[in-house]
C-alpha cells in the first residue's frame, strides 16, 4: 500500500513538472508573439502617420498652388478692366470735347 502511494505521489510530481514547463514556454510564446504584434501595428500607425502627413502636404501645396493661380488670373483681369476702363474715358473725354467743339462752331457760326 506504501509503494501505490509513494508511487500515486511521484508519478503525480513528474506529470505536474513537465506541465509546468509546457505552460511557461507556452506563455513566453505567447508574450513574444504579443510583443511583436504590438511593434508591428506601432510600425503600421507610423507608417499611416507618415502617409497622412505627406497626403496633408499634398493637400496644402495643391491649395497654394491654386490660390496663386487665382491670384494672378484676378489681378489680370483687373488690370485688363483698368484699361478698358481708361480706354472708355480717354473715348469719352475725346466725344465730350468733339462735341463741345462742334457746339462752339455752331454757336460761333450763327
């Protein structure tokens, strides 16, 4: 009866040994593997942050680009209105004193 249970008792040891190293690389693995799932997703964000902030300049320079373009299409177009615009007058002011003038000889000649 002594040697069953002596027996019970190390068998019991030995089982419980090799299952306790089985669980410990188990869970060694299992950091390893969790750690390097975290390094890898921390290496995707700052990819995707690296991505965003290119996309972000893009953006930006694009919108520089254009309001440069604007600027310079409204300062032709109002430099092509200002000569319109005194080319109008000078054509007026030359009407206004054709007209004077040809009231005056009408005036002077009666």
């Amino acid at each position: 009866m002594k040697k069953l249970i002596l027996s019970t008792v190390v068998l019991l040891a030995l089982s419980l040994s090799f299952t306790s190293c089985r669980d410990t690389k188990k869970t060694e693995e299992a950091k390893d593997t969790v750690e390097q799932a975290v390094e890898k997703a921390g290496e995707h964000a700052e990819e995707a942050a690296k991505s965003v902030e290119e996309a972000a300049n893009e953006v930006v320079d694009k919108a520089v680009e254009t309001a440069e373009g604007a600027v310079k299409e409204t300062t032709d177009a109002v430099e092509g209105a200002v000569k319109d615009a005194t080319d109008a007058a000078g054509e007026a002011v030359e009407d206004a004193a054709n007209a004077a003038s040809n009231k005056l000889k009408e005036v002077g000649g009666q």
